[in-house]
C-alpha cells in the first residue's frame, strides 16, 4: 500500500480524534458553567440546600474549581455545619496546596464562629505552602487583636487578680482563648486555675514585679504585674457643696483613697482634665484646685496605681450643657457634639448597648423610650441611658423516629450569640433524613447561632427491609456482662461565677450524690440554680439516675441608692414651687426650685444650703438640705406723703 496513503488514513483519524476530544472537553465546560451559575444563584437566593448539591456536581466534574469549593464550603458553613465546610477546604487544599483563597476562606469561617485558633493555625499552614501577602495580612489582623485581658497590673499581697488570653473583634465582642499560663518568679505570684473555662487567678505574694506569659500554639503574649503591700481600690473625692461654678470662681479638691482590706492610703496621682475648660493648680497629689475659664461640662480625673476616678464640674455662663450617665453596659451619643448649645439649637441622642445588653429607656431630664431621640436645647439637660442585660435564649430539640442527638452541651439555655452543635445518630435499622424547624437540613451534624430562641426537630426514618430466606437462628449467647449506667453532668453559668463538683469528671455511675458548690467572683452574689436543679443555696447535692445539665444564676451586686430630703420654708409672703414631687430623692437628682412672691411682696433671694437672688434654682442633692425663701413687703411710693 503506498506510504502516502497510509499517512494521509493516519492523520485523518487523528484530526477526527482531536475535534472529538475538544467537542467533549467544550461540551464539558459548558455544563460546568451553567452547573456553577446555578449554584450562585441558589446561594444568592439562599437556597443553600439546592445551592450545596449543584456545587457538589461542578466539582464532580472538575475538582479543581476553586470558586465552587470555596462557595460550598460558605454554603456549609451559613447552614451551621463548619466541620463539612473544613473538610471541603482541606481537599481543596491537598489538590492546589498554593492556592491562597482556600486558606483564606477556611480563616474567615473559623473566625465568624468565634475558633480563632483554628484560624490562625489553617493561616500559619497557609504561609508554609505560599507567601501570599492577603495571608500575612489577615494573620496580623487576627494575632494583633489577642492580649492578655486584666483589670489592673497592680496587686495586693495576699490578693487575687483574675486573667485571661482573649480575642476582641471589629465591634469589641471578646472570645476567651485557651492558653498554657506561667508565672517568671514564683516568689513573687503564683498561678491558680479557675473553674470558670479559660480563666487564671494570679495572687500576690511579696512586694516585687513579676512577668505572666500566656501561649496558644505559636502565639505568646506576657504582661507585667506589681505586686505591693497597698494597692488602692477605690477613690472618691472631697469638694466643697456646689451645683455649678461660674466663670473665675476656684473649686478646692481632695481625694482619699482605700486599699483591697478597706484601710485608708496615702495617695500621690496624678490629674488631668478632659476639655481645657479650666486650670488645675497641679499635675499630682492629693489636693489640688480648679479654676473655671469656660462654660461647658468639664471632667476631672485623678490616676494611682492604674485606677481612675472621675468628677464632673458645670461652668455656667452664656448657653446650655448636655451631661450623659450610663447604668449597665453601652454608650450615649450625642449629634451634633458640642460642648455648649445655644437655646434652640437641635440635637440627637442615641443610646448603643453593648453585645449582650439592651436599651430600655432615658431617665433624668428626659423621660422616654425613644432611641435616637431628637431634642431641643432649653436648658441644661442631665440624662442617664439605662441599659439592661439581655435574656438568654432556649434551645428546644425533638425527635421523629427511633434515633439520638449528641449536643456539645446539655444546657437548654444559652448567652446571645453562644454557638451548641447538634449531631444526629439514627437507631439501629434507621437512618437519618433531615433537621426541621429553626435549621433546615440533611446535614447530621450543625453548629447552632443561638441568637433568639430555637427549635429543632431531627428526622429519621426507618430503612425498608430486604425479604430473605429464612436462616437458622444463631446459637444462644451467654448474658453480658453487665456495667454499671454512667450518665453525663454538665454545668455552666450565665456570668461573674464558677461551679465545680465532687463527680470527678463529666461522666458519673449511676446512683452517685454529687454536691455541686457555686462561687461567684468579687462583686457578684449567687442567686439561684436552673436546669436539673433548683434552689438558692450555693451548694447543693443531686443523685445522678439521668443526664443532667445545671446553670449557676450570678447577679451583680446592687448598692442600695443613697436618699435624701429637701425641706423648704418662706420668709415673708411668698410660695416655692419645686418640679418634682416628694420631698426624698435619690442621690444626685437635681431639683429645680421657683419663689413666686405674693402681692404686695417681692422675691429678695434664698438662704440655707443654697444662696442666690434668681428665684429659680437647681439644686443637686448630695445630702439633706434644707432652704429658705426671703421675701419683702413692697413700698407703696403714692401713700409716703
């Protein structure tokens, strides 16, 4: 046959080969392409079910499709399952180790969820494999925002200062971390866990400095505590009686100080004040004066041993002032800030609770629930934001068919935004279909945002039997050996408290009294027990013939408010109208006092514990006070002669 021939034969079918394989690979592609579209918009839809199935397909086809991985495992993750969502990054990873998105993806799931270990190490894995700068960047990010979390580096001998390793994110929520604690110089300090997770006691021995390190894997942060004879727990100030100061007049200033077991101190801090809106005579000691320059709201603060206190001074003059108090935790904000308003001008005040806390309404000058509020200026305003602990929110589970659900806490009660995982195991001859009601999924196994009230069903179903032919019974066993039941207890608390118990551990014999004992940390009181438990004492015993989950209720402690009274009289022929009735108040309510003079009299000024010649006055009440209005009969001119 001649060789042309033949040659010509060869290239044909090859060229008919190769428009075949680029047909196929071309036909492929498409499918992959409108596969992915489909899942996008399913995810955009948040139809994550629908959305987690079609990514599954495309990365059928082609497992390297780095947008379809890293969008399925978000898919996971947005249905509560990050251990899936892990998983499908790490084969991402294992198939394109130099891919920098997978690492990236598998950080910012980690991070949301509050496992900042986690996503440091899959960052640290990261940098290994590629240099990638986005890496680095979100590394630094991450470990720059983990530091040792005290309250003050000072402490007394024989005392106790409570530590911790936490992360704070973007918006301040905090994410205690677990960490390996040692102390430099024993002699000084030692080290004690708490048996609230995470947590360190660090009590003071003898006079002297000593270094705490803290380390998570690669990560080491330390901090250097003072350890003194006297370390001051509280300050307060002594100033002469005032409501406000006028522009010129001199404020004479005193502090005094006590130390952790309540025994005076002498103190040397330092001063500072906030707005220029005076002159202090000195930076440090224990007495000082301020002299008032501008009208405003002025705040002093005095500094020893890294405690701060803080007095705040009216400067009266042309224009009003807006003073902000806070009970609970948050901020008020005020638009547009200014430290003086002309009467008239327009404002808004916002209340901002913090993670955890609600804002429930505005007290002193302003009454009301509105938030933001929009005002006026009239006069000068003092206003207190109140804020108010949220609830914490319940978790329901149920069951259809024969099966068990496995929780990372048997607690049914949880902090806003505190995350439980729930994995399902079906019965003997059933499997498991899906999760109904606050979570929709086939997943087994889901972590839980518990960010409101929450309820689930697991579903299983029963597997369908295959018929078979009859086979002959099995020899008759022998009776196992029987173990004794063993049932889990878990505890929590809701805050500011620890609990421990006797059992030994989480898993307890059946029959077994176990005394559980509640401590609550400085500042906070026991209240009660929830759960399995009931009861106001602090320690008490259970009989352990069931799983049990028990909730130690803390409660900060409340000081009684201070009241006092303010009596009032006339001098003469005249009435005194106050704006607020009763005659007790609490500490530091001011109350605004008018004299209306009778006729044929008129208003001279007021005497007591107040002085002016304005017949209205406010008054801040810091004790019990007592005033008089002066009045005078009026000359008739017309009758003289």
């Amino acid at each position: 046959m001649d060789k042309k021939y033949v040659l010509t034969i060869l290239l044909g079918i090859v060229a008919i080969g190769m428009i075949g394989f680029l047909t196929f690979n071309t036909i492929q592609a498409s499918n992959i392409n409108n596969q992915f579209e489909l899942a996008n918009k399913y995810l955009n839809d948040e139809e994550l079910e629908k959305s987690i199935e079609e990514y599954k397909k495309v990365l059928e086809l082609n497992p390297n499709h780095v947008e379809a991985r890293n969008n399925l495992a978000q898919g996971y993750a947005l249905l509560g399952n990050i251990e899936e969502a892990a998983s499908t990054l790490q084969e991402g990873m294992k198939l394109l180790p130099k891919e920098a998105s997978f690492y990236l993806t598998s950080s910012n799931i980690y991070v949301s969820n509050s496992l900042v270990l986690e996503a440091v190490n899959v960052l640290e894995s990261g940098l290994k494999q590629t240099k990638d700068s986005k890496l680095s960047e979100s590394l630094k990010s991450i470990t720059s925002n983990i530091s040792i979390d005290l309250k003050r580096k000072f402490v007394q001998v024989d005392h106790k200062r409570t530590l911790a390793l936490i992360w704070t994110d973007e918006k301040d929520n905090e994410v205690e971390l677990p960490a390996e604690w040692s102390v430099e110089k024993e002699e000084i300090g030692a080290l004690t866990e708490q048996t609230s997770k995470n947590r360190m006691e660090f009590t003071g021995k003898k006079n002297g400095k000593v270094k705490v390190v803290a380390e998570a894997g690669t990560i080491t942060k330390e901090i250097e505590l003072q350890v003194s004879e006297q370390v001051v727990e509280s300050i307060d100030f002594i100033v002469e009686e005032f409501d406000s100061l006028a522009i010129g007049q001199e404020l004479g200033l005193e502090i005094t100080g006590l130390d952790a077991d309540g025994n005076e101190m002498i103190l040397n801090p330092t001063w500072k004040i906030k707005k220029d809106l005076g002159t202090l005579t000195s930076n440090n000691g224990a007495s000082n004066s301020f002299t008032a320059n501008k009208v405003g709201l002025e705040t002093i603060t005095v500094e020893y041993q890294g405690l701060e206190q803080h007095l705040k001074v009216l400067i009266d003059g042309e224009g009003h002032v807006v003073n902000f108090n806070v009970v609970g935790q948050g901020q008020a904000t005020i638009s547009p800030a200014k430290d003086v308003y002309d009467e008239g001008d327009e404002i808004t005040i916002e209340a901002v609770p913090e993670p955890g806390w609600k804002f429930i309404g505005w007290e002193g000058d302003i009454n009301d629930t509105i938030n933001p509020l929009n005002l006026t200026i009239i006069e000068n305003l003092d206003v207190t934001a109140i804020f108010e602990e949220e609830e914490n929110y319940e978790l329901t589970i149920n069951r259809e068919g024969e099966g068990e659900i496995i929780r990372s806490s048997l607690s049914d009660t949880f902090a806003p935004s505190e995350n439980v995982t729930l994995t399902a195991r079906p019965a003997d001859g059933w499997e498991f279909a899906r999760w109904e009601g606050s979570v929709n999924t086939y997943t087994e196994s889901i972590t839980v945002k518990m960010d409101s009230d929450k309820e689930l069903t697991a579903v299983f179903r029963k597997v369908e039997e295959e018929v078979s032919s009859p086979t002959p019974a099995p020899p008759t066993a022998p009776p196992p050996v029987q173990t004794p039941m063993t049932y889990t207890l878990s505890t929590s608390v809701n805050e500011g408290g620890s609990v421990n118990h006797n059992g030994g551990g989480s898993s307890i014999k059946e029959g077994t009294t176990v005394t559980l004992t509640a401590t609550p940390y400085d500042g906070w009181e026991f209240v009660r027990w929830e759960g399995s438990a009931t009861g106001s004492s602090s320690t008490i015993s259970i009989t352990m013939n069931e799983n049990k989950s028990v909730r130690a209720i803390f409660t900060k402690k409340q000081t009684a408010p201070t009241n006092y009274s303010i009596s009032t009289s006339t001098s003469g022929e005249g009435s005194i109208s106050k704006n607020l009735t009763g005659s007790t108040f609490v500490e530091g309510t001011i109350i605004t006092l008018t004299a209306s003079a009778a006729p044929g009299w008129e208003f001279v000024g007021w005497e007591g514990d107040s002085t002016s010649t304005s017949p209205s006055i406010s008054i801040t009440l810091t004790r019990n006070m007592s005033v008089v209005a002066v009045f005078r009969g009026v000359t008739d001119s017309s009758n003289e002669n």
